[in-house]
C-alpha cells in the first residue's frame, strides 16, 4: 500500500528472534532481522500498533533520508537537505540523538551539535526564526545513526524507551527492565498455560509482564504518552481505534501467578505497581523465603525469577546459588525452572544441569538465562515412562 513506510524495531542482544515473531503475529510486512533491531513496514495505525502493543521492542523508529558522508560538511549538507517544515515548526522544539560507529566522527556530540546546526540555520533562512532545543520534552526526537560513512536519520516514534510501561512507581535496587523480563518470559516458552511462580519477585515486573502477557495485553497500555502524539499528522481517532482494537483481543486466564519475596519492602512495591497496573486480580504476592517454600498446586508449574548477584551484597553467592539448586530439586518437582543471571561462576554452584542455556546482556552485563526441568521422581523415571 502507498501508505506503508519502513520502520525500525530496536531490542536487546538475544531477542531478535522473538520481536520479528511478536512483529509477524501483528501483522508486519517485510519483517527482517538484524542485530539488535527489526525492520519492518507498516503504516501510520501499525506504528501506533507497535508502540502499544510489543513487549520487546525498546524503540520504533521511522527512517526518512540516508545519505554517505566523510566529513563534517558533508553530514551538514545531507542534514540540510531534507525540508524539515515537514515535521516541525519553527515554534517548537526538538533533540538530536546520535550513534556513531565512524573514523571520520569521533564524538556523538559534535555529531549531534553539526545535525542541529543544519536544522536550525534551514528554518531561520527561510522563516527568520528557529526552533530550540528541549532535551527533557522535545516535540520531535531526531535519531542520527552513522556506520563508517552511511548516515541514517529517522523521526523516533517512542520517546522515552518502551521498558518505561507506566505501571512501576517503586522499585528495589537494580531492578529488571521490563522489556528484558519480557523477553525472558517468551523465552522461556511462558504463555498462561500453566500456573506460575517467581520466587524472588522484587518490585513485581516479571509478574506483571506475564500476566500481561498470559492475557494478551497490550504492553505499553498503561504508559503515559509517546513521542508521535506531538507530530504534525498526530491522528487521535486513529489511535482510539487501535487501541480499542487491541483491547478487544484481552483473552481470559485460568490459572494463578504467584510472586513471592522474603523483605516486607519489596513485597509492598510489588503490590504497588501491580495495583498501577490494574492487574490485581490476575496476581498474589506475600512475603516468603523461597527456601522454605514448596510447590503447593497440582500439574505443572512455570517459575521465572532474577536472583540477586552482586558481589556486594550481603549474601554468600556460592551457598545462596546451592540453596536455589536444593530448593528446586527437593521441593519443586513437576516444575520448568527459568532464571537470568549475571554472576556466572556462581552459577556453577546451583548443582543441576541446566537442560538450557542463553547468552542474554542484563545493561552491559554478560548475562545466562537458565532453564531447569525438575521431573516428578527421577529423570531416569521420566524417561522410562516416555519410551513405554
């Protein structure tokens, strides 16, 4: 169609796979994976679509010129090609930000300030005033990518990154992104079939993104604005009517998610922001240690948690990794067991074999998602049992 343009789908190392999946469910076209990113086409109800609906997606951002460029003029004229009236005016505001992967551009913001420069001297030649720059809430968020001498420039439909979903108020220390434990759960196969249980829950985001997605929720339901509600061709029914769209498709769930914590702190945030998500009735969260806990529901049971893993904490690693192994084994039979972790050699110590193994990136943190499969009785049972 005449009106589909491409875009961009920006995620984490690892999750690829899973956003260009979550794209073609959707409805994409052309979907293609790259490196921490999918591109795709769509139209201007699809991008409200993305936005609102992906759950691993960080960015969506919408390309509109590339050009090659070598030196700081030729970045200047390929800026100022393109007739920016298109998408701002002069009374308004917007802010520049660039990646920079070039020998020809060493710093980001020089980069950023020659792309500026270029926008701002377009508008007062041609109108006699200029748009300022507003780097908390811009009107227009410009997005400058440049790869040795190909330059990228793209409207960024998002704003602020799409883990800030809105619901978590309170948070514990280093608490997950949300679009990480997002990611983890489809990992990890979590589709509300099935009871669930995180252990360690903290502020409550892997259980408010599994109920989310247990019940097809929209991710970013609960978030406040995006960046393309301040643009030109900003289309508020259009956006009504997807998002009743997407609400219609909310689908019912039948089992429990369960979430414990051992500090009274956590628990009560928790129930916070799972209150800010309106997902109370989907959600119980009571203060527990997980190594005094058992598995209290028939069949089976989809644990996903992020136990802590700074050094600096006062916690033993290697005994606190051992007791998650003895947890498991001696009181969670019948249970597919999922955890990330960044501290790797503690890992060593949980004492089963994990029947998979993830390379994920926590931040900048090299990090392991885990999956343990705890039988009812002994593997060697289980696996007797399959062949008769």
């Amino acid at each position: 169609m005449e009106n589909n343009f491409k875009m961009i789908a920006k995620t984490f190392f690892g999750f690829e796979e899973i956003l260009a999946k979550e794209l073609t469910q959707l409805g994409a076209q052309e979907v293609e994976q790259g490196v921490r990113m999918v591109s795709f086409v769509g139209d201007k109800g699809f991008m409200y679509k993305a936005n609102l609906a992906l759950r691993t997606a960080l960015k969506i951002l919408k390309p509109i010129y590339s050009f090659r460029a070598n030196n700081d003029q030729a970045l200047y004229k390929g800026v100022a090609s393109i007739n920016w009236s298109r998408y701002i005016n002069a009374n308004q505001t917007f802010v520049i930000d660039a990646t920079v992967h070039s020998q020809n551009f060493n710093h980001t913001e020089f980069v950023s300030q020659k792309c500026k420069d270029a926008i701002v001297d377009q508008f007062r030649e041609r109108t006699g005033q200029r748009p300022s720059i507003d780097k908390a809430f811009p009107d227009l968020r410009i997005n400058i990518h440049i790869d040795r001498d190909q330059v990228s420039v793209a409207l960024d439909t998002s704003g602020n990154s799409l883990h800030q979903r809105g619901y978590r108020t309170a948070t514990n220390l280093a608490p997950i992104n949300e679009v990480l434990a997002a990611g983890v759960l489809l990992l990890s196969g979590w589709d509300g079939q099935t009871d669930f249980l995180d252990p360690m829950c903290g502020s409550g985001t892997f259980l408010a993104e599994a109920a989310m997605i247990a019940c097809n929720i929209p991710a970013n339901i609960n978030r406040k604005e995006f960046a393309f509600e301040k643009w030109k061709d900003w289309d508020n029914d259009l956006f009504d009517k997807i998002t009743d769209s997407l609400l219609g498709k909310i689908r019912e769930f039948h089992h429990t998610i369960k979430g414990y914590d051992k500090a009274p702190s956590a628990v009560s945030k928790a129930k916070d922001n799972i209150k800010n998500a309106n997902l109370e009735e989907y959600i119980t969260i009571k203060e527990d240690n997980f190594f005094e806990t058992e598995k209290n529901s028939e069949g089976k049971l989809h644990i996903v948690f992020n136990p802590p893993y700074d050094e600096r904490l006062d916690i033993h690693m290697e005994e606190f990794y051992k007791n998650i192994g003895d947890t498991l084994k001696k009181n969670y039979p019948g249970t597919n067991a999922w955890f990330i972790t960044g501290n790797l050699e503690a890992l060593k110590y949980v004492g089963l074999k994990p029947s998979r193994k993830i390379k994920l990136f926590n931040a900048s943190i090299e990090s392991r998602l885990v999956k343990y499969e705890m039988y009812e009785g002994s593997k060697r049972t289980k696996f007797q049992e399959v062949q008769e």
